[in-house]
C-alpha cells in the first residue's frame, strides 16, 4: 500500500544511508563484545578442563605407584635365584632414581591374583618422554621378555627415591627415621618407607611417602 505524504512527512517513511551505518557500526561492536567475552569464556573453560585432567592423571600415577609398592612382596630370598641371564629373576632395585619390585597385581574377571615385576622409570627427553611403569609375569621375566610399558604421565622432568627405615632403639627412647638414597638387599628385606618424588619440566613438584609391610613375602 502506498504510504501518504501526510503521514511521513515531506518525504517517504525509510532510513537515510547514515543511520544505516550507524546501526551496522553499534551491530558489530555488539557482536565483537559478545564474541570476546564467549572467547574469553571458553578460554577459561579449556584451562580449567586441561587441568583437572592433568592433575586427575598425577593422582592416577602416585595411586598406582602406591598400590604397587602397598603390595611389594619379597619373591625369592635367595641371591642365587637373581641374575642376568635367562631362566633367574631380575634382582628388585630400590634406587635414587628408579625403582622395580615384586608385586601382588589384584583379581580381575579375567585373572586370579598373580605377582609380577614392575618398573618405573622417567624419561625426561625425546620421543618417548613421561612417567613409564612396565610390568611383566614371572615367565616373562625368566624369560627376558619385553615387558608391557605404560605411560603414567605425559611429562616427567625427574624422577627420585627416597627410603625410610626405623634404626633398632628401645621403646621408651625410639631412634629417629632414618632416609638413604639407596636401599640394598631387596630380596631378602624390604624397606620400610619409600618417598617418591616427580619433578615435571614446569617446575611443579609431586611427593608422596608409601608405606610397604615389613616381612611381607610370597611362596616360591
């Protein structure tokens, strides 16, 4: 329908270039902001998300640690029964800078309760950087099998060892802990506490002290 001069005036009712510019500009501006601030928000959202996961897998790594070392059985007391070439065991090693024992893996559907040699061990460069546990049956281990690896952690700058054990003392007047960098022995005698300790490339540090039972061991 055709508008009337009357209603609009001496001219037809519309917009002029101008205000159309100015509407466009206020538009843009409008969806600028509202864009920054969802780009803001989602930002934030990835950061939060990605470190949660990130801490969600160090607490992973320190419980697995933890599970195996709660577990750590003396196999074999005899040092005979160790050595390098095929058919003997591979001696356990509590080391400043990596650790590998005898543990009691759990029940599963699949599988009744077993024991199986584990290492950790921290690769801090090249293509295959990380907190790596590997873990092997016995048979695989006589027979000097590669064992299965698993990454713990993506990043790993160091990894170290500490080992706690309670000199003899009266009861009345108990001795200190005492802390070595090493621990001998391992198959005949298991240390009492282990500190374990990640240092990752960013500067962020990860402890944990694990107990092992004193006198724990398994039947040949």
């Amino acid at each position: 329908m055709k508008v009337r001069s009357s209603e609009c005036g001496v001219r037809n009712c519309g917009f002029t270039f101008v205000e159309l510019l100015i509407a466009a500009t206020m538009t843009s501006v409008m969806f600028v902001g509202v864009g920054t601030h969802l780009r803001g928000g989602l930002t934030v959202w990835r950061r939060a998300t990605e470190t949660a996961q990130m801490l969600r897998r160090e607490r992973v790594a320190l419980d697995r640690l933890s599970r195996d070392l709660a577990n750590a059985v003396i196999y074999d007391p005899r040092l005979q029964a160790y050595g390098e070439e095929e058919g003997t065991l591979p001696l356990p090693a509590f080391e400043a800078e990596r650790l590998s024992c005898f543990t009691v893996a759990a029940a599963t559907r699949e599988r009744l309760p077993s024991i199986r040699f584990v290492r950790y061990r921290c690769e801090p460069d090249g293509v295959q950087a990380g907190l790596w546990r590997s873990s092997q049956s016995l048979g695989e281990a006589r027979a000097r099998l590669d064992p299965a690896r698993e990454r713990l952690l993506p990043e790993c700058g160091r990894l170290s060892f500490r080992y706690g054990v309670l000199p003899a003392g009266t009861s009345a007047d108990p001795p200190p802990l005492e802390w070595r960098d090493s621990w001998t022995g391992a198959e005949q005698r298991l240390p009492r506490l282990v500190e374990a300790q990640v240092r990752l490339p960013s500067g962020r540090r990860l402890r944990r002290v694990i107990e092992i039972p004193v006198g724990t061991s398994a039947p040949n």
